[in-house]
C-alpha cells in the first residue's frame, strides 16, 4: 500500500462526506466515473458559530444529492445564505438551478450564463457570508471560466478543477488554454508561498495537505507532457490523436478523448511559442 504522505500534496486517503476543515464540510456526490473520481465534492463553508453558510459547487442535478447538502446545512444549524461555482461544467453546475430554488439562493459565477441575479465573480472579489470571508482567485486553463475561492481562515484553497485530489486535470481545449493554465498553477503557488495556504479542497478526489507539493507536482508534469508532445511532434506523428496515443500510452484508453483537449492546448501552446513550426490539425 502506497503512503499517502508520500503522494503528490499528501492526499488524505479516502474520499467521504464530512469535515475538512474548522469551516469546510464535503458532501460527495453519487455520480463517481473515470472523469469525475470518486464523484463531485459540494462544498458547505461557513464560519463556526454561524448561521449562514456558502455552498461551493452544487454538483450533478441529483434530487437527493442536492437536498443531502441542504439537510447537512440544517443538521448544522445553518441556512444556506449563497451559492457559488468555480466552473460551469455540468458535474459542478448542472444543478445549480434547481439547487437555489431548493434554498432561495442567488448563485454566483464568473460566466454569466450561470448567474441567477445581478452579482458575478471576478478577480479581486471577497465574498463576506456571515463572518465567513472568501477571496475570489481568477484561475483559467481547465476552463476559461474557472475560478478558485481561498479561504484564509483555515490557509485553504477551493480549487475545482483546477487541482484535483488525485491525478491531473484536463485542459479542455478549445475553451482552456494551457499558456492561461500555468498562469493560474503559479498563481496558486503564490498563495502557498506568500500566504500561509496548506490546503487543497479539490472539486474531486481527497483533501491534500501539501498545496504547495500539489502546485509544483501539476507545474513539472505540466512541463514533462509538453516536452514529451514537442518529441513526439519531431517525430513525426502528425494528428492529435497520434500524439495521444504515443504520449498518453500508459493512460486508460476511456481517458483518452480527454487527453486529446490536452494535447490541442498543448500543440497551441507550443506553436504560440514558436517551438513547433505548425500544428497537426
């Protein structure tokens, strides 16, 4: 058995519903698949003694998922005062409607497709919930709208997709971009670096209590695919599927199609960069 302290961000282990942290509390989702893990993690985030709480990621629209989240908020003694997402993909998103007639919340997103009322998310925003306080952390590359939210009361960090608790994620091209990606890797490493966080609360996978190690970890895989896309472009394998199949050989073949987004934001990125004098199409 492999020890998690010796794993990438050291992992937990086991993916439950419960506590997290002093004010972050998961309640995992049904809907476990190769791409989504062990399911979705729906995040119920709320200052201690408080009576109002924030959900992060309402997750699949699930009837009984999304009333397990209220009846967690009420089993606490709180009331669902927000909802926000980090991103609008469906395993995240799709149930954020019928979520906030559930609890007559508004929801918040960077996308305003995904808003229900007047208020979005950008960068620089501090979302302040009942004595709970939440900065908003502008992170494309997965998708051009995702979004991570640090929680520094508890030096945590929610990041979506952006970081998962196990394995890496995918740049979904054409809407990510892996040049935007790295941006928003390092941005988070500034957060471990210069402001104390040591948590990761992913939107999939177990918490990680070496954000810091999950940063770099992402940062030189990152690095590793590129350069192993780069050779097998010199090489002569001419089509994105091509490449994916050489590189991504020792992936489950399921994963495959997902790894394809990668390798287009891939190719783009390196012949943005001039390191690739043109992209298979």
């Amino acid at each position: 058995m492999t020890n998690a302290a010796a794993l990438p961000g050291q992992p937990r282990g086991i993916v439950s519903s419960g506590r997290a942290t002093a004010r972050a509390v998961n309640i995992l989702a049904p809907n476990a698949s190769a791409m989504t893990l062990d399911g979705t993690n729906t995040w119920l985030v709320s200052e201690p003694g408080s009576a109002e709480a924030v959900v992060i990621d309402p997750g699949p629209l699930d009837e009984t998922h999304l009333r397990a989240v209220v009846e967690a908020a009420e089993q606490a003694g709180k009331r669902i005062a927000l909802t926000l997402l980090t991103h609008g993909h469906p395993d995240h998103a799709e149930g954020a409607g019928r979520f906030a007639e559930l609890t007559g919340t508004k929801v918040r997103a960077l996308d305003p497709a995904l808003r229900l009322g007047d208020e979005g998310l950008g960068a620089g925003d501090v979302i302040r919930t009942g004595g709970l306080e939440l900065r908003v952390v502008p992170t494309p590359g997965h998708t051009a709208d995702s979004l991570c939210f640090h929680l520094p009361a508890d030096r945590a960090v929610l990041t979506g997709d952006t970081i998962l608790g196990r394995g890496t994620t995918v740049v979904a091209h054409p809407d990510g971009r892996l040049g935007d990606y790295l941006d928003s890797l390092r941005r988070l490493r500034s957060l471990t670096v210069d402001d104390g966080v040591h948590t990761v609360l992913p939107g999939h996978g177990p918490v990680l209590d070496d954000a810091q190690g999950a940063v770099e970890f992402y940062l030189a895989h990152r690095a590793h695919r590129l350069a192993q896309v780069e050779t097998a472009v010199e090489n002569g394998y001419a089509t994105p599927a091509e490449v994916v199949a050489h590189v991504y050989a020792d992936v489950d073949r399921s994963l495959w199609p997902a790894a394809e987004w990668s390798v287009r934001a891939q190719l783009e990125y390196l012949q943005d960069h001039g390191l690739i004098p043109g992209g298979p199409e």
